[in-house]
C-alpha cells in the first residue's frame, strides 16, 4: 500500500522538503510535472528562492518515494540569476 496515492499529495511532500530546505528565502513554488514510476514520484517544480535584495528562480526535481514519503533525490536542473 502506498502512503501517496496521488499527484496532489506528492505535490505537499514536495513543498514541505523545500520549506525545510530554504527556511527563510523561499518564494513562490509552480508544479509543472508530477508522474508517478515503479512507486517514485518525480516532481518538477519552479522555485523562487532568495531574500528582498536579491532572488533567484530555480527549476528542481525531487523524486519521492510512494511507501515511505521520503525524497530520495533532489537536484537543481537550472538556475537564474
């Protein structure tokens, strides 16, 4: 049985492990792409990230295991400045 049965559900682990990964400078968060393979959810999302000063947007993939909802990777796919 999986703990995450849905895009939607996915989607709130994401932004809760990137609430915790940029605890004071996170934006705004857009999902693009949700899809769930062999009990994996990978997300795309669109990132704001930074303080009133300066800010940068970052596209991310996490991928976040359906049992466990745990992240089991993160990476930056591209970065503006």
């Amino acid at each position: 049985m999986s703990l995450l049965e849905n895009a939607d559900q996915a989607e709130v682990v994401a932004e809760n492990y990137l609430k915790r990964k940029y605890p004071k400078r996170l934006g705004k968060i857009r999902f693009g792409h949700v899809m769930l393979d062999n009990g994996v959810w990978t997300v795309k999302a669109n990132v704001e990230a930074g303080s009133i000063l300066s800010s940068s947007k970052k596209s991310v993939l996490l991928r976040i295991d359906s049992r466990t909802t745990n992240v089991v990777g993160y990476s930056d796919e591209m970065e503006n400045v």
